[in-house]
C-alpha cells in the first residue's frame, strides 16, 4: 500500500469530516479505505482507525479528536497532538478527509 505523503497544514479550530469519495472497512482494529478517485487503498494502524471512527461518528474539531485519543490511549498530549495533526494531513491530501 502507498505511502501517504505530508503536503498541506490545516486550522486546528476547523471541523475536519470524511470524504465522500472513499468506502472504509474496519477489520481487528485495523481499518482499509479505497479512496474512489484514485482507486488507491490505504490502512490504518489502531489509534488511526480510533480517529476514523470517531469521524465516522460526526465532524470533529483537532481538539474532540484529540480530548477522545487521549481518554482512549495511554499517550502523552504532544506525542498525541502530533500524532493527530500528521494523520488528518495526509488524509487530507490524499482527499480521504476535508473540512467543514
């Protein structure tokens, strides 16, 4: 599967939200998305298919999805922060997730 590449920043007060032009599938804590216009699939590790998830759920601002990672996961702010703002960039640029 493709590396997913760091191109784009984001407002961490935006409301970010699933794309309509991926499908995912969650399979022992792992989750597989085929993003449509590429026909590209990518695979997320457990803490990533926990963010899905929540944004399966509803749009979230940086700061939901974080507040819930940290009550999920044992894991310090910054590396969760980090963590967080890495994934929803490349998700972003690989058009899986957009803003509100």
């Amino acid at each position: 599967m493709p590396q997913l590449s760091i191109v784009m920043n984001f407002d961490v007060n935006q409301t970010f939200k699933l794309s309509p032009r991926q499908v995912s599938s969650s399979l022992d804590n792992e989750t597989i998305i085929l993003n449509h216009d590429a026909g590209v699939y990518y695979d997320l590790n457990e803490v990533g298919t926990f963010i899905w998830e929540q944004l399966q759920q509803k749009p979230s601002t940086f700061e939901e999805l974080k507040n819930a990672t940290m009550e999920e996961f044992e894991v310090d702010e910054a590396t969760c922060e980090n963590d967080i703002k890495s994934l929803l960039m490349q998700l972003m640029d690989e058009k899986l997730v957009e803003t509100v």
